[in-house]
C-alpha cells in the first residue's frame, strides 16, 4: 500500500524496481516518459545530425528552460546547465570576482566538497549560528551579526546531504539583503523536493535527485543584476539529458509542485514515526521537519563501519539507502548515519521491511 495518494500514478510512470528504492537523495528514479524523451533525442542524433536535432527540439529546450527557471524562481535567461552541482558551483567560483581573502558564511549543514571548493578558491568560511540543535540557522542572529560585518556572500545547502533539515531559506535572503549580502544556494537536495522560490541570487542543484530527471545534468541561475558578468555556461552540452530533464520537470509540474511538496513532507513525518526509536536508531530531525529526506544515527557505542555494514546488510535485504559518513557535513558531525530517502512511490510495507530489519541490527 502506498503511502501517498500520489503513489500510484508516480510508481506506474516508472518501470517496475527490483529492490526497495528508499534513496532519492542519491538519484531518484526516472519515469518512462523522461527515460524515452532522453532515448529518442540520441536516435534523432544519429539520424539528422546532433545539431540539426537540437535545432529541431529548441522549442522544446525552451519550455524545459522556462519550467525549471520558474520552479527555482529565475528567469529562463539566467539558466544554464552543466555535468553536475559541484561544477556549477566551480564555475560559479571562478569566474565570480571576490577579493583575495574573501569571506563565506555557511550553515552547519555545509556539504563537504562544497567547503573543498571553498577552500580551493581561499575563501574564509564562517558557520553561521544555529537557531536549535538541529542546525536551522538563527535569522535574528544572522540579522544582528550582518549589522557588524558583511560576508562577501552567504551559501546555504537548502537541506544538505546528511540531514533532511530544511533552512529557512527565504528569511535568509531577506536578511542578507538587507545588509547588501548576496546568497547563494545549493538546491541539490531541496529542487523538486521543497518549494524553492526563495529571491536568492545563485541557485544551483541537479537534476537526478528528487527531480528523477538523468544523471549528468546540473543547473546554475544566476540573477541578472547582481552577479554579471560570470560566465557558467558549458561548452558542450548534453542536450539529450536536458530534455529528460524538461520531461522530469513537467511531470512535477503537472501533477502540481505543492501537491508533490506536500506530500513529500508527509512521507518524511510517515517515515520517521514509523522508525523512531527502533532498535536504538535515533531520527534525527523533528519528526514533522517537511522533507522526505530522513537521517537515524546508529545506537550508542556504534562506529561508522559499523553503519556501513548495517548498509550493506539492507541492500542484501533488497532495501536501498544511504550510509551517510560524517565527510557530508563535516561541519554538523563526525559520526556516520542511515540516510532514508522515500519518493512519492515509497509503500507501507518497504518501511514495515525496513523497521524490522533495523530491529534486528539494533538493540
Ligand atoms: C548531491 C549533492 C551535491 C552534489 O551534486 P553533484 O551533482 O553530484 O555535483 C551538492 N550538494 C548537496 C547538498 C548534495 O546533496
């Protein structure tokens, strides 16, 4: 039994899995429709010629533009595409003029290669305070330290990769720009899986996560106003992938984002009551937090490779998750947690499985 009513119309799109999908945070799964609008792109390749066939689709292109850019609040023209998150923000980084020594204030929820690349540009990175234990970001406090010292700009992982947190993104922005700070946004985690307008002037994420377009595919927007002249653009596109991408967007789209965003959020709120508590595992978000991307750090006294095996252990058991170590968010931990990562497809029964195998790998 589905979880959502959503769940049957998203599982029929799809062909059918082999094992208990719960791990849309690494790469969702695509549709049938999106899986063929890549497939005939590569066929109308080798039959017109690559670029006579992306000529043909550029009516296409253009629809798959003005969807994503209105789904992360941008302007189609401010859109472009790379192989993936982590080169839109290199790229970002390169071409962005910011004074030797620049700063960066991030989130404790800071995505490790993120800070690498923090680091590889020499930029000082400061955490911002955290409101609660559970790492959302104090906006009165922000407000109040931007009144003395201004950060060449803020970046925030909207909800990183080891923790389903969300940040209050929109409160951010609103904040900085009062100061005159721009922010910078990683929706990797967040775009198709919470609602991602959020006035930011950079946003950048991929399309294979909760979007479950194809793997290869990463997008940047940068505002107009604030950032020009940084050039992000790739030089050889993978247009076959952008298209899955169009697809993989309008689905959401008409099925309705909120609706899909809603329902996401149940599933997180289903999913960590469901295995609170068992065997020892500890969710570690609020049990109502509205993502689907839900983190259970190991009973007491386990190490990372144990967490790693207990992984394992799942996969042997058809059920596949994330063991997420602690270079994810070295800022927020050091210890390893089980990343559970539902789509709209997730049944009653896969988290039953899911419990109890957890139960016999507890106390
Ligand atoms: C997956 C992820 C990335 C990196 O995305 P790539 O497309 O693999 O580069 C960046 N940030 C967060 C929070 C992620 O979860």
């Amino acid at each position: 039994m589905f979880c959502s009513d959503l769940g049957e119309r998203w599982h029929s799109a799809r062909i059918e899995p082999t094992i208990g999908h719960l791990d849309a945070a690494s790469a969702g799964r695509s549709s049938m429709a999106t899986i063929k609008a890549i497939s005939d792109h590569l066929l109308r390749e080798a039959q017109l010629g690559s670029y006579v066939a992306a000529t043909e689709q550029g009516g296409v292109l253009a629809g798959g533009r003005r969807a994503l850019a209105s789904l992360i609040g941008h302007r189609p023209e401010e859109l472009s595409y790379r192989d993936s998150a982590r080169t839109c923000l290199r790229a970002l980084l390169n071409s962005w003029k910011i004074p030797v020594a620049g700063t960066v204030w991030v989130a404790s929820n800071e995505f490790g290669p993120n800070l690498d690349e923090f680091e590889r540009r020499e930029l000082v990175v400061r955490t911002m305070p955290a409101a609660d234990v559970y790492g959302h970001v104090d906006v009165d406090a922000l407000e109040n330290m931007l009144q003395f010292e201004q950060p060449d700009f803020i970046h925030v992982c909207h909800i990183g990769s080891a923790s389903g947190i969300v940040q209050p993104v929109p409160q951010i922005v609103e904040v900085a720009h009062y100061a005159g700070v721009p922010v910078v946004v990683d929706m990797a985690q967040s775009v198709g899986h919470v609602p991602t307008v959020t006035g930011a002037d950079v946003v950048y994420g991929t399309a294979r996560k909760w979007l479950t377009g194809p793997r290869g595919v990463g997008f940047i927007a940068v505002r107009d106003d604030v950032l020009r002249p940084v050039s992000v653009d790739s030089s050889e596109p993978y247009v076959a992938g952008q298209l899955g991408l169009a697809q993989a967007v309008s689905e959401v789209l008409e099925i309705g984002q909120q609706k899909v965003f809603r329902e996401l959020a149940a599933i997180g709120r289903t999913t960590r009551e469901r295995l609170d508590g068992i065997g020892s595992w500890e969710v570690l978000e609020p049990v109502d937090e509205p993502s689907a991307l839900v983190t259970l750090a190991p009973p007491p006294g386990w190490e990372p490779s144990d967490v790693a095996t207990a992984q394992r252990r799942l996969a042997e058991q058809g059920l596949l998750v994330t063991c997420a170590d602690s270079w994810r968010a070295p800022l927020a931990t050091e210890q390893s947690v089980l990343r559970i990562s539902p789509h709209l497809d997730v049944e009653r029964e896969q988290l039953d499985q899911l419990a109890a195998a957890l139960r016999t790998m507890g106390y």
